[in-house]
C-alpha cells in the first residue's frame, strides 16, 4: 500500500524534524511525506526545505496561515498515496508501523491503531475489542463509546490511516479552531465506517509539552461540540445506532474538558469570559454530578475547597475569581 504522510507545520523548528525522522525511519521507498509549512514566521519554512532536499520522499508545501485544519488540507489535496496518515508536528510514530501495514490486505476504509501519550501512558484499539475488520460502528458494539469519548482514538485525526479514495471530498472545516479533526472524521465515517483495528501502539503524542493544545487555556470547546454533535447524531442514526446516551456523553466530555482548562491552565481569558463558562458547564446536571465526584476524591483538599463550594452552590462567579486569583498567585 502506498502512504502519504501529511504534517502540518506551524512554529515547528524544534520539533519537526524528530516528526519526519519518525516518518522516515524504516519506511518504503514509496512512502510521500508532505512537509505544510502553514505560513509559519519561524525557521519552520526553512527547515522543511532542508528535510526535502535531504530524502526525495518528503516534499515541501508552503502556504498563508489558515491554521492546522487549512494545511491539512492542502496535503490532501496534494498527496498521491492510497492511503493518508496525519501526524502532527510535534508528535511521531513509533517503530513497527510500516511492517505491520506491509503485510496488512483489508476492505477497510480507515485503519486504527494505538497511541501512548506522555500525560497518560497508552491506549490501544484492541484494548477494547479483538483485533480485524468491522464492517460497520454497529460492530463495534460497546467499544464505540470509549474510542470516541474515552481515549480520543476515533476522534483525533490519529492514530489512523484514511483509504484516500474513501475520503473523496471530505476536507477539515477551516473555519473551526478546534474539533475540525473530530468534524472530519465523522464526516469520513459518514462515507464509510468500515474500519480495521490494527493491534499495537505506533504513536506518540507529546501532549505536556509547552505548545501542546492541552496545555492552552481556551474557551471554545463547548461551542465546539455543538457543531460536532449533530454530525456525530447523523452518523449514528446511518448506522443504525440511538444517539442519544452519545450525545450526552459527547456534551459532558466537553463540559469537564473545558472546566479542566478553566482550573488548570493559565491564560489571559477575563472574569467575565470565565463565569460565563463555569455557568454553562454547571447548568449541565450530569457535569455538576461528575465534578462533585471528582472533587470529592481532589488529593488536594485545600485548595479544591472553593472549587467544591463553587460546584455545590452553583456559584460560577466564585469558580470565575477563583481560577484568575490562583493563577496569578501561583
């Protein structure tokens, strides 16, 4: 099978030629790595020129900043390969990958396979259901729900590889700044939800790192997850699938994600910006529910006591002043 690997630079000189390295390594000679320099203002630009002139397999692209979204797509619309492999700038694949695909013949459409993060370890497919082909979401019976919400590994644009011709007109949606990679994958999935799960863990995702988008205080996630929501309902319903536990699971994941933001990240989001968010997420009883929970069991009883208060009293101005003063505090 030939495979393009598509990587989307921005502000990447530090990290990206560890990315292609990974890509590199141990690959045929027909694998295409398409270097997006996503008009990146550091040596980035640079850099993917070099790592092109050094191996015929890798290309560079340059173009306007649109954000990660954008520059994937222009790699899709460049690339050559049957298949199309995401790999973020900042992240790299792991040994093993190609001779596993080398021998792998499927019908599927989307190939599926493990990842470790440094925050949390690994996860794989196959932790969940055996190793092969499911023809439909409807076979993946009660892993469906931990490979979307879970671990991530059906809504990140990895780990996995797309069959290119299955992607057809399916582009990332450049107007999102979050959730287009969920946006896409759905969409894909709209087309064909046949996928193969590959047993093993060849990804690595460098989330604590300092650029990392878990480590960034934004504030969209929840609207985020109203555009991918409905998409992901129609999905489930093509398939023959109730959606409604999903889309309840779908808006509490967002809830506690961006309440995990809110409390742990620094940032330069106001009060105001702040209430109105901790005013959404705890007029979700279900997310009210699982932050009790959670801050029942905080080792860090002390300083989890106004976040408790906060949480029990439905009182946003006071998780809002709360985070702001610890995070010029601390």
């Amino acid at each position: 099978m030939s495979i393009s690997v598509i990587i989307p630079c921005y502000r990447a000189a530090a990290t990206l030629r560890r990315a292609v390295d990974s890509a590199l390594t141990g690959a045929p000679a027909d694998l295409e790595v398409l270097l997006v320099d996503d008009g990146s203002p550091d040596d980035t630009g640079a850099l993917c020129d070099e790592l092109a002139a050094a191996d015929p397999r890798v290309r560079a692209l340059h173009r306007a900043n649109g954000g990660a979204g954008a520059a994937r797509n222009t790699g899709l619309d460049a690339a050559h390969g049957d298949w199309v492999l995401f790999l973020d700038a900042d992240d790299a694949l792991l040994p093993g990958l190609w001779a596993a695909l080398d021998a792998l013949t499927t019908d599927a459409d989307m190939i599926l396979f493990g990842l470790t993060r440094e925050s949390s370890g690994a996860v794989k497919p196959t932790d969940y259901l055996p190793a092969g082909f499911c023809p439909d979401l409807q076979a993946l019976g009660s892993a469906l729900s931990p490979l979307l919400f879970d671990t991530g590994l059906l809504a990140a644009p990895y780990p996995k590889l797309f069959r290119r011709a299955a992607i057809g007109a399916v582009r990332f949606d450049a107007r999102l700044a979050i959730n287009e990679d969920v946006l896409f994958n759905i969409q894909f999935l709209q087309n064909t939800s046949a996928i193969y799960c590959l047993d093993g863990v060849y990804y690595k995702q460098y989330d604590t790192e300092a650029g990392s988008l878990s480590r960034r205080l934004r504030g969209d996630l929840l609207d985020a997850e109203r555009v991918t929501r409905p998409a992901l309902a129609d999905l489930l319903r093509q398939n023959g699938i109730d959606p409604a536990p999903y889309e309840a699971a779908s808006r509490l994941r967002a809830c506690l994600n961006q309440y995990g933001l809110l409390t742990g990240c620094k940032g330069t989001l106001s009060y105001a910006e702040r209430r109105a968010l901790f005013a959404e997420i705890l007029a979700d009883p279900a997310a009210r529910k699982a932050l009790r929970e959670r801050l029942r069991n905080d080792p860090n009883r002390l300083l989890a006591v106004p976040y408790r208060i906060g949480v029990a009293c439905n009182w946003p101005g006071l998780l809002a002043g709360y985070t702001m003063a610890k995070q010029n505090l601390l």
